[in-house]
C-alpha cells in the first residue's frame, strides 16, 4: 500500500511537472470515506461551500497542521490564486488575487486584498502576517468584495477564523524542531468555565537563527523570535444573546529581512571595480552577505474584539467592537557592504511606526426562507498611523587609505567623513463609514437572483516634515532627495505646505475624501442537489491614498485617486459520488481602473518606489478546485489558477520622462501566470501497531514573474525586465507521521523542498556598483524537521 501511494504522488508530481496544475483543501472524512461538509461564512452567514456563488478556497487548521506552517505566508501554497509578497518588513508585504495587489511604502496607502479576523478587518496588510495558531479555517474569497466586506476588498478577501473552545475541558502542546535551529511551540486549554460560559487561552513561541550568514557580524540573519497568546471568553447570557470577547497579544523581534546582492543589473552604468569587491557575496544561490549591521523589525500588536449576537425573533442582530494597536520598527542598512568607500556610502534607516485602529460593524441577518432572505449592515472604522523616519548617510570625501586591486578605495582613521542625517515625521488618518445591504431572492426551487449594494464615504488626511542636520544645499546624499539640508527642506516644507510659509519645521498637510458605489448582482441555479452554475458581477472599490514616505518630494503631493474594478466571474460547483469528489470550476475577467501600484524611480542615486495611479489594468483567467476521497484514508486534493495581469493603458506618474511609459501588454509585478499545488494523503492503520501511518506529499508549481513593474520602450528596459524576472520554480514536501488513537497525538517527520529548487522571492535593482537584489525565503533550500503534537480531553 505504501508503494500504491508513492507511486500514486510521483505520477501527480509529474502532473505538475508537465502542466502547472492543482490545490484545494481536504475536508474531515466521515465514517463512511465521506466528506463531511465544509462551511464558510463568506456572506456573513453560514452556508455549505458548494452553495456560495463566489469562488472560495477554504484552508482548514489540520492543513496547517500537516504543512507545520505559522503563517499567511506559507499557506498560500494551498491556494493558487493567492501570492504573498514579501517586503523587508510587514509594512511593505502584500497579499495579491489573480496577480492584483498593492506593494507600497506609504503610510497613506491601504490593501487591496482585505484580511479579516473573527470578523475584524485588519486597516493593514501588515497585521494579517503574524503567526497562525488555534485556526478553524482561512477562507480565500477571490474577486471583489466590497459589498459585505468593505473598500479594501477591491481584489478580494482573507478571512481567517479562529477555533473555539470546546464544551468540555480539553487542549494540546504541539512542539516542533527544524534545521538551523528552528523551533516551535504552541499549548492552548479551553472548557467551560460555570454555567453558559467557557473560555480559551493559548501560547506560543518560535525562534529561527535564519538562512543567511553575515560574515562580518558573524551571524545567521533572516530568522525570528516569536511569542504572545489569544484569550477567549464566550457567554450565552440569555437564551437569546450571546457573547464573545477576544484578546490577543503578539512580540516579534526578527533580523530580516536582508538582500542577496546578486548579478549585475546588465543596464547599469558602473564601475567594475565595485562588483569585483562583492565577487565573493554575488548571486542568488549564496547565502552569505557583509553587512555592518543587521536589518531587523520589531513588532508588537495587541487587540480586542467583543461580538454580540441577538436574537430577534427569527432575525439576529450583530454587534462586532473592536480596538487593535500595531507597533512596528523597521531598522534597515541600505549599503550592502561593510565599510565606506569614496564611491559607496553606509545607509541606515530606522523607522519606528505606531498605529492603531477602531472598528464597529451592526449587522441584521434573516432566517434562510424560500422567497427572500437578506443582510443589512453599517460599518464605521478609524485608523491612525505615525511613523518617524530617519536615514543617516557616512560619506567619504577625502580617502587617506590606499586602492584596493579592485580599484576601490576605502576610507579608515583620517579620511573626511560626513554623517549627513534626515528625520521624516510623517502620519495618515483614514476615516470610512458605509452602509451596506445584500438579499437573495428565490425565483424558484433552483434559481436564486443575489444582489447588493455598499455606500462608503472615505476621508484620508497626512501630514509630512523633513528635517536635516546638514546645514548646506548640495550635498548629495544618497537615498535622499538632492540637495539634503536644513535650507532645502525649508524650501521642500514651503513647496509642501498649503500656506506657503517657509519656515523649517512647519508640516505638509492634505486631505482628500471620495464617495462609493458599488455592489454585486448574482445568478445561481442548481442543476440538481449536487451541481450548481452561476454568474456573477461585482464593482470593487479602494479608496484614496496619499505618497507620504521620507523621501516625499513636491511631485508626490497630489491624492492618490481611488481604484475602481469591475469583474465578471462563471462558476460550476460539482459534488459527485456521495460527495466523495468535488470539482469546482471558474471563469473571470477583471478590469481595475485607477490601479494603485508601486514604481521604481531613482532618487538622488538611490532606487525608491512610490505609489502611482498606474491607469488601467485587467486580469483574466480560470481556476479549478478539486478534492478526491476515494477511501476514508486516502485523500488527493489540488487546483490550478491561471490569470493573465496586465496593463491596459499606462498613465506616467508625475515628473516622470516619456521613456518610463509603460506599454499596454506588459505584465503586472507578482502576477504568475500559472500556479498550482498537489496533496496526497495516505494513512495505514496496522493492526499490530496502537498507532496510523500517515504518508503525505505536498507539491506546488508557481511560474514566472517580474518582481517589479517595468517599462519596456528600450533595449536596455527589456534587459532589465529580464533581470528582474522571477524564474519559474517547484517545491516539494514530504511527510510521515504517527496518529494515535482518536487523533490523541501526532509524531511527524518532515522534509521541506525535497528538490532542493532555491528561487528568489523578490529581485530588486539598486544594489551597490548596480547590482540586483535577492530576497531568499526560507523554503528556497531543502531542510528536515520533526513535530509533536498531544490533544486531551476534547479537540
């Protein structure tokens, strides 16, 4: 049987192999090999799967579980549609659908794929790439969703929902051990706590030396320290209201994430001698970088949630208070290198940001009828954010050292060093209020018309002061505007500032506000109990968004217009040999408007993004979902997403030269054209053992993509595009374990990128001498584990 099934995962591995294809999520088998029903809450109600007219892709916690995975990041391996976009900290990663999404550094600036937890939207992408624990399921809705879920759905939503506790008392420890001493664990305990209540409290920790070594600090880099806990309380006061109260808290100290400097950008105009230098660091297959210091990010986020459900009559009313702090410092070194030199200067950035956010959502739902069932809702949220930015420049002028062979000349004791240092305070408000509604009318038996609608007012202010300690006009700066210095920034807060005053250290301010719209209009109809074919419209909207970064200029004051998208989407939903196969299939097409993207421009010698109204862009493609049960021990689940992003037409951000323009046709940034994952699932249970043997592979295929949105008008762009590419890649992970009785414990070996295939997962231009820039993950290189998991009592 062992052999069935390895023979069984090598013909679907070569499945991938030859055509990208697969990924979907096993559901629990009953007693019969069935699967049991999978639930989803994407309408605000809780509905069987295969009856939402939406494409959703459900992650469930044991899937976690089985990959040993702590977060977003590494589930997006079992969804196709959904990339993760790593940046040097959680302020600038990003979560994309059919290859749409938004990367940026501004403070101004929000998602365009909402993350939701418990019902709570997240204001920042950022606070949804924490650590996974005490998971239910991660529901994926793929497509606009703003009419239930609000403006930063416009590309669509993740909404993770946590476990409850159980009836009775019951808990676990779960303990892990990987390569390069990672280490994992979790405990949680949970029961009733007195008549109609119960309660929850779980734990966690991790910490990982990381995968790069720093020869000049003598250090792994790129690794984490992790620890916090949830607490739930829930209480059915009366018969007819409930509620549940949830806290968290979560302390991250990670010294990540640091670039690779990789090969010669082939476009760069540089001096030989500095790329000789990093010879012995270059590529993306090193692992090795010489850094004077160490980029890390501390965090620390806390929140709480209260949700009351009432019942009225037949209807419920529900109430979801929520208040959520997130600090996060970001201290970064920009040079790359481990000492100065005449023609390559030492950057350090250190960026504390501290934000908070309320939100507060009623909710009226009905009862499902056979005419018209409907919910009604308001939503009001206010989110805060400030962040003081300071990047400090060590510039030679004058060496007393002597050239290297390389040409290069370093600049010890005695030479002229300046420390030219810039502070940035800068801060946003975002303040939306919407009124939505969504109601199904049933036609007949088997057709159902859904319609909706969402009114949102936004209003986004910023503000922005530079200061400097350099007190001429100038001096070139690297990394920061030309020119740094006291009586520049006067100028640059002048220009800034709606008064005119030009007095240094009086802010820019602005604000802007935008009315919406938007909505959805569905067609379902059951073929019979077990197929169903829809149709669905849906406008998308996001809001407004300013560029408010440390290196703000007079061309980055203008708003950030709002992103409208308008998507058309076909489904099939096949449930077939008493449920033990299921195949869900679909078809869209997506048309954004105002495309809010990141674009690299140089500033004064350093390449910087900013955020910019792109133009228009679209997405079309098909996906196909499906989970096979052919025995209560044997699972084969998979899916393939296919989606063409591309711009339409390209509106140049400001101040930028014609030669920048982006042709119609160029593919999006982060957007592969074919993703997929494969799962097989095997247990043996031996009679002569207390014990299952389960056998599991994962493996997933992502094809190629840029890392950066990139004009393309001349030879030497297209160069560029081409470096800039992230190549197509697989990964495979195998693993065995030990089920007890009744699921009681779990004893797993893991074997994590089998192949061994390294791939970058961001490549960025701007390294020293015009070099590129390798972010290596993790899983870029084959490693082992071993995990333990105990339950008690119930699970």
């Amino acid at each position: 049987m062992t052999k069935t099934l390895m023979l069984a995962g090598t013909a679907g591995f070569a499945m991938i192999a030859a055509s990208p294809a697969l990924a979907q999520t096993p559901a629990p088998a009953a007693d019969d090999g069935a699967p049991t029903e999978i639930v989803v809450t994407a309408q605000k109600r809780t509905e069987r799967l295969q009856d939402v007219p939406v494409a959703v892709s459900v992650v469930s916690g044991k899937d976690l579980q089985r990959l040993s995975t702590n977060n977003i990041e590494d589930s997006t391996r079992l969804v196709p549609a959904l990339t993760f976009v790593k940046g040097t900290t959680g302020l600038n990663s990003a979560l994309f659908l059919r290859g749409l999404g938004t990367t940026n550094f501004s403070i101004a600036a929000e998602p365009s794929v909402s993350a939701v937890l418990d019902g709570v939207v997240l204001a920042r992408a950022g606070e949804a790439f924490g650590d996974l624990y005490d998971i239910e399921r991660i529901e994926v809705l793929r497509g606009p969703q703003g009419t239930l879920f609000g403006k930063n759905a416009s590309a669509g939503v993740v909404s993770i929902v946590t476990r409850e506790p159980g009836d009775t008392l019951g808990g676990y420890v779960d303990v892990g051990y990987f390569d390069r001493s990672e280490f994992k664990a979790k405990a949680s305990i949970g029961g009733p706590i007195g008549e109609n209540w119960k309660a929850g409290i779980t734990g966690f920790y991790g910490n990982y030396d990381g995968n790069l070594y720093n020869a000049t600090t003598r250090q792994y880099v790129n690794g984490y320290l992790h620890y916090g806990g949830r607490l739930q309380l829930i209480g059915q006061l009366t018969d007819a209201l409930r509620i549940k109260v949830l806290a968290d808290y979560r302390r991250a100290d990670d010294d990540c994430c640091a670039f690779v400097v990789g090969a010669l950008n082939p476009t760069a105009a540089t001096i030989p001698a500095v790329t000789a230098v990093l010879a012995p660091i270059q590529g993306a297959d090193t692992r090795r970088i010489v850094q004077s210091r160490n980029t890390r990010t501390t965090e620390e986020t806390w929140g709480a949630s209260l949700q009351a459900d009432l019942s009225l009559g037949e209807h419920t009313l529900t109430s979801i208070t929520s208040y959520r702090k997130w600090n996060n410092t970001e201290i970064r070194d920009g040079s790359w290198v481990d000492q100065v030199y005449t023609t390559i200067p030492l950057i350090y950035d250190d960026g504390p940001q501290r934000s908070s956010t309320f939100t507060q959502e009623l909710r009226l739902t009905s009862p499902v009828s056979d005419t018209f069932d409907y919910v009604l809702g308001a939503f009001y949220y206010k989110a805060k954010a400030r962040r003081i930015f300071t990047r400090t420049d060590t510039y030679c002028t004058a060496s007393t050292g002597v050239a290297l062979p390389s040409g290069l000349i370093p600049c010890p004791a005695g030479s002229t060093i300046v420390n030219p240092r810039g502070t940035a305070d800068f801060g946003s408000i975002f303040e939306n209020y919407a009124f939505f509604g969504q109601g199904t009318l049933h036609i007949s038996q088997q057709l159902k018309l859904i319609a909706g609608l969402r009114y949102t007012h936004d209003n986004v202010s910023t503000d922005h002061i530079r200061t400097t300690n350099f007190t001429g006009t100038t001096f070139p700066g690297v990394g920061a505007p030309a020119g740094i210095g006291a009586a520049f920034d006067a100028g640059v807060n002048a220009a800034l500032n709606s008064t005119g005053t030009g007095a240094n250290g009086v802010p820019f301010t602005a604000s802007t506000s935008a009315n919406n719209l938007s909505g959805k209009v569905a067609l379902n109809y059951n073929i019979n109990p077990d197929h169903m074919v829809y149709a669905s419209y849906a406008r998308g909207y996001k809001g407004p968004a300013f560029n408010t970064f440390f290196n703000m200029q007079f061309f980055n004051t203008a708003p950030i217009a709002p992103e409208l998208s308008d998507s058309f989407e076909v489904g099939l939903k096949n449930s077939m040999f008493g449920g033990r196969v299921i195949l869900n299939l679909t078809g869209f097409y997506v048309k954004v408007k105002n495309y809010q993207s990141n674009f690299p421009t140089t500033v004064n010698g350093a390449v910087t993004t900013t955020i910019i109204n792109a133009g228009d862009v679209s997405s079309r493609g098909f996906e196909a979902d499906w989970l096979v049960r052919p025995s209560r021990n044997f699972t084969i689940s998979g899916g393939i997403a296919y989606a063409e992003a591309r711009v339409d037409a390209f509106n140049p951000p400001p101040a930028a030269q014609a030669g920048n323009a982006i042709l119609p046709g160029t593919p999006l940034a982060f957007a592969p054209k074919f993703k997929g994952s494969l799962g097989v699932t095997y247990t043996i249970e031996p009679a002569s053992l207390p014990f299952g043997i389960e056998l599991g592979a994962q493996a997933t295929f992502t094809d190629k993509q840029l890392s950066q949105l990139q004009a393309l008008n001349t030879v030497a762009q297209i160069q560029t595009q081409s470096a800039v590419t992230i190549p197509a890649y697989e990964q495979i992970d195998f693993t065995l374990a030990a089920v007890g009785a009744d699921d009681k414990y779990r004893v797993s070996f893991i074997v994590k990128n089998v192949l061994g295939n390294a791939y970058p997962s961001t490549i960025g231009t701007g390294g020293p001498g015009g070099t590129l820039l390798y972010q290596i993950p993790r899983d870029a290189d084959r490693y082992f584990g071993v995990t333990a998991r105990f339950n008690f009592g119930s699970k």
